[in-house]
C-alpha cells in the first residue's frame, strides 16, 4: 500500500510503489479487466494505463500526464464502469464531450453531459440521475463554467457525495488550470470547490503537457493534498523534427513542393499564424494543386466539421489551420505536420506536431523559421505574463544548429534526455557537424551602436529596419553616422535574433488603437559590448555554397563568451560529444 501517514514530507511515490499498482491482483483486477475486453473491445493495456486504474480505485489522487493520443480517457472511463455510482468529468470543450459521449454511447456506457447547450429536458433528466440510488448513468460530463456558475449542479453533486454516488472526479487538459500552460482557462481556476466540498473523492488529472511547475500550479489551484503523479515519457521516436529557415521569396512553394513529393497521397497539417493566413496559404495550395483547405475559429460550425470530416476520410489531403484545430483531433496516420510559422512556444509546437504519426508509423514535423514571424508572435502575446519568454525558448529551438532538437524539448518538460535516444531523428542528429562558431563582437557592436544611435536622435527601429539600415539600405541620414554591414540577409537576421535573445538586445513595444508594434532598444547587456575584452560567439549553419573571405571570421580558440544560441536551461542534459554521426541524406 502507498505510504498513507500524514506526515509532512512524504516519501516520493517510488519504483516499487509503482509496481505494485501494475499488478493484477486487487479485489477489482478480474472486473477490470473483463470490462477492458467486452465493453472497451481493448486486448491490453497501454504503458501506466494499469497503474493509473488501479491507483484511481484504490482511492489515491492522481495526476496522470501522458502524450495525446495513448489513452487516457481509458483511465477513469473504465474505473467509471466498474463502480456503483457515477465519475464526474470536467472537460474544456463541448465537443471534446460530445466525441466521448459518442464513443461511449457506441460501446453501451450511459454517459451524459450538463452544458449550456443542454436542453431543460436533458438537464432534469440528470439532475435526478444524479441522486438515483441506481445510478443510471456512468460518467457526467460537464463544463468547468457549469460547476463554476451552476448553484443547482454543486447541491445535487453534495447529496450524490452524501449518499456515497460520486465515486470519483476526472478533470481532464487539467494544465488549463494554471497560467503557465499552454491553454489557460479561467474557469479551471474555480475547480478547488470540489476537493475541499468532496475531499474524500479521489480526483484524477489527465493532460498531455505539463512541466512540473505546472503540476505544481495545478494541484495548489484543485486544493488536491498529495497526489501520485504518473508521467509517460514525452518522446514520440517516429517523429522526425526539422527546421528550415524561412527563404523570404517563397516558403509557400517549399511547402507546396514537400507536400506534392515526399508527401504524395498522404495527409498532413499546415499551421499558420492567423484566420487570414489559413484562407491565404490553402488558396495558395489550391492553385498548385493540392487538396487543402482553411481551418480556424472564425469559419461556422458546419464547415469546420465538413473540413475536419473531409480530411478524416482523405477526401481532402491537407488542412491549412490556426491552432483552433487540435483538441480533439485524432487522426491516426497524419504523415506531416507542418508549420508555416513557429508556435508561440515549445509547449504548443509539441502539442501541435504531436499530432502527427499516432500510429506509430514515421512521421515529420517541420517548422518554417521566420525572422519576420518572431515579432509578428511576439507582439501577439504581448499581454501574457510568460509570453516573451516563452517564444523565445521557441526562437532559440529554431535557431540552435548543435543540440538535438529532442533535446531542446526535454528541457521543457523536466526530462534527462540522452542524445543517442533520438536516432537522427531530427535534422540536427542526422546532419551533424553542420555549423560553425563565429566571433560576432564586432558585428554585434556595429548593430547594438547603430540602435543606441538612432534612439539618440528618437528614431524606434523595427528589427526589420534595423536589418535594412545595418545593410546599408534606407536611412540616409543614419547610414552616414554608422558602420553597415556585407553580412547576407541571412546572417544579419540571425545575428539579431542572437544579441535578443542573449539579452544585448530587447524589446519595446508600442501600443496604438489599431496594432501593437515592435521595436529593438539596447538590452541589458548591451553596455557590455563597451569593453575591449568582451566577446559573443554563435554557431551558424554552415554554408555550403560560394565562401567568402573577410566575412565572419571564425573563432578558433579564444572563446570567452561562449554562449549558445539561447538555451536557457541546458545543465540537465547530457552536453554532446565531440563525435557525431556521418551525415546522411536519406530524408530529402
Ligand atoms: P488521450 O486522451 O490520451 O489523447 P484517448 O483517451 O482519446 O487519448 O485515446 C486515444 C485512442 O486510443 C482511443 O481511440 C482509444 O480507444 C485508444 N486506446 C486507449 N487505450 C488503448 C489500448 N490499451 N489499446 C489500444 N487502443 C487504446
Ligand atoms: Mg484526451
Ligand atoms: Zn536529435
């Protein structure tokens, strides 16, 4: 049994604790598992699928954090059915409810739903079942609003706790609880009623992103005392992780291309930045042939799901979406995800190319790295606490050239990440060795100088303005004063993006009644550059064409400053080793 004394500072749930709630030989393991295989057509359990059942009917508090897709729902669906009363099911979205109801109504599990669609009918009908000694129904499901709003739902859940009914409470995407996850919602913030009204009721959590921060955050909100936390490692191996720098000519017909060749016949995903870019770049598709359409919030309720069907039955071979296409998408064979723009943070790229390659088999996530797209975002979440933050983990996965791109990723989600796990399954392994370090002082000085000047004269420069002043086009009267540049394009984007996200450079924003913009001022580390003895190196990609002298000079042993491209907290995974893999081109 797990250690129950009240004391303090429990024990961690251990190894061995684990083990025994794998096992099949508790007093409900024969019904489980007869249920598993007659109502739930399932052959065998899912790793810690067990363990969380078990866990949950032993009346522990759970929070249970696992990849999309693997089964969760199976975790409380299933003790649901094997227990006398009824689950209740807090779920963020109505049709998240209505494709579980179907599903459940489809292998005969009464199930039902309160929400502020539900008819006066309906809503009777279970506020009865509620407190029917016979428990006519297995789960609820309802709405976080409903328990925050409904005075009537919270007294017939008390006389359903007093009369032993409510057997348990699954809040499922519990991360929206807390601020720091990828999809906050403020209703979720009210959920604690229910431990402290129901405190003897075990309460299951289920999510598919959560740091530990987040947990943290999420069982202080749902006042849930000590709960066993069970996490299913994040890593999808099919999944192959590229980066292409966006070339600012034609990143459409790159994409039009990848999806007419390597992904002939196959369905995929395109996420774009906005409602208008989904119309735009599924247009664009369109006239190049592909079977594509738009996806987001702003279309009517039948076309998204005409969209969403047409593509479940490849009648339609991409969709172009906003992140309003994802919870409860569960298309198993999605052979590509890909991302015009970047996500706003590597919890949602995660999430959102995670959505490829459910069934196991090889899939690619791609993501189009835009400098222009950074502060497009970047003034987009320019109210939200963590949102500066955040893209710039995002901005620095995409700029990095020498860390596994998993890597990158465990950092976010507290995990020890070994680079040989990956595989080459990211374009970083695979094409290993594939940069450079350079000695950018000076070229960091002559940009940093070239903003502080034009503050002096109070002129706010964009980071675009900044690229096209630095490289001598524009602004007669600055470009007498400074120092431009014979950098590429390429070279002068990346090195701003570096001195941002290295803090010589940082963001200031101005707010009009029409738009938000972004401008670059000196950062906090910019005095820095002042001093003779101070150095920045970055890596680059290698180019492979036309090598130019006198460019960037490369650094060869007097590395003072080393700083990589923005990794903020990298000491818990392995560094890499010197030796890499051959290259190999099998992937294009
Ligand atoms: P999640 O909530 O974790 O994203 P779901 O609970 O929606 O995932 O389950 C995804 C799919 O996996 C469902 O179709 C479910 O029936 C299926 N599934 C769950 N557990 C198993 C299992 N042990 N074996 C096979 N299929 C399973
Ligand atoms: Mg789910
Ligand atoms: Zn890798």
């Amino acid at each position: 049994q797990a250690s129950g004394s009240g004391k303090p500072s429990k024990p961690a749930f251990s190894k061995k604790d684990l083990q025994h709630y794998e096992e099949s030989d508790f007093s409900w393991s024969k019904d489980v598992q007869e249920k598993l295989e007659n109502i739930f057509k399932i052959s065998k359990f899912r790793p810690l699928q067990r363990a969380a059942i078990n866990l949950s009917m032993s009346g522990r508090d759970l929070f249970l954090v696992m990849p999309t897709g693997r089964g969760k729902s199976l975790c409380y669906q299933l003790p649901a059915v094997c227990s006398k009363g009824f689950t209740l099911v807090i779920a963020p979205l109505v049709s998240l409810m209505e494709d579980q109801l179907m599903y459940l109504k489809s292998v005969g599990v009464s199930a039902v739903t309160l929400n502020a669609s539900s008819s006066k009918e309906d809503s009777k009908f279970v506020m009865a079942g509620m407190t029917d000694k016979n428990s006519p129904f297995k789960l609820l499901y309802v709405t976080p609003e409903k328990i925050a709003k409904s005075k009537l739902l919270m007294s017939k859940l008390e006389k359903a706790y007093n009369m032993g009914l409510l057997e348990r409470i699954a809040v499922d995407e519990v991360h929206c609880c807390s601020q720091w996850g990828h999809d906050f919602r403020p209703d979720y913030k009210l959920l604690g009623i229910l431990k402290r009204q129901f405190p003897k009721v075990p309460l299951v959590g289920l999510t598919a992103t959560a740091t530990s921060n987040i947990l943290k955050d999420c069982q202080k909100i749902l006042c849930v005392p000590d709960p066993v936390t069970l996490t299913a490692p994040f890593n999808r191996p099919n999944l192959y992780y590229e980066v292409r720098v966006k070339s600012s000519e034609d990143s459409n017909g790159e994409i039009a291309a990848l999806i007419k060749g390597r992904y002939k016949d196959q369905s995929g995903i395109v996420y774009v930045f906005s409602q208008k870019d989904a119309e735009l770049v599924a247009i664009d598709l369109q006239q190049r042939g592909i079977l594509a359409q738009p996806y987001h919030a702003n279309m009517e309720p039948s076309d998204k799901s005409r969209v969403h069907r047409h593509w479940s039955t490849k009648k339609i071979q991409v969709v172009v979406a906003t992140v309003a296409f994802g919870m409860g998408i569960d298309k198993a064979d999605v052979r590509f995800v890909i991302h015009h723009t970047i996500s706003k943070s590597i919890e949602n790229y995660y999430q959102e190319s995670g959505r490829a390659g459910r069934d196991d088999h090889p899939a690619d996530c791609i993501v189009f790295y835009g400098f222009s797209d950074i502060f497009r975002i970047s003034t987009m979440v320019v109210m939200e606490n963590t949102g500066q933050q955040k893209l710039q983990n995002m901005v620095a996965y995409c700029q990095n050239v020498d860390r596994c791109r998993r890597a990158m990723m465990a950092v976010h989600f507290d995990e020890v990440w070994d680079d040989e796990e990956c595989h080459q399954m990211c374009d970083v392994c695979r094409h290993g060795n594939d940069y450079v370090t350079m000695d950018i002082t000076k070229h960091a000085r002559d940009v940093v100088k070239l903003v502080e000047l034009a503050s002096s004269v109070d002129e706010k420069m964009t980071p675009l303005k900044v690229c096209d002043t630095w490289m001598g086009k524009g602004n007669a009267k600055l470009r007498k004063m400074i120092q431009t540049t014979i950098l590429s394009r390429q070279e002068v984007e990346s090195i701003i993006v570096h001195l941002l996200l290295n803090g010589y450079f940082s963001e200031d924003f101005s707010f009009t009644p029409y738009t938000t913009y972004f401008y670059l001022k000196a950062g906090r580390k910019a005095a820095l550059l002042k001093s003779e003895n101070h150095s920045i190196t970055m890596k680059m990609k290698r180019k492979v064409p036309t090598p130019s002298p006198g460019r960037l000079s490369v650094a060869v042993s007097s590395v003072k400053d080393s700083e990589g491209s923005g990794a903020k907290s990298s000491a818990k995974v392995k560094p890499k080793e010197g030796k890499r893999p051959a290259e190999n081109s099998g992937k294009s």
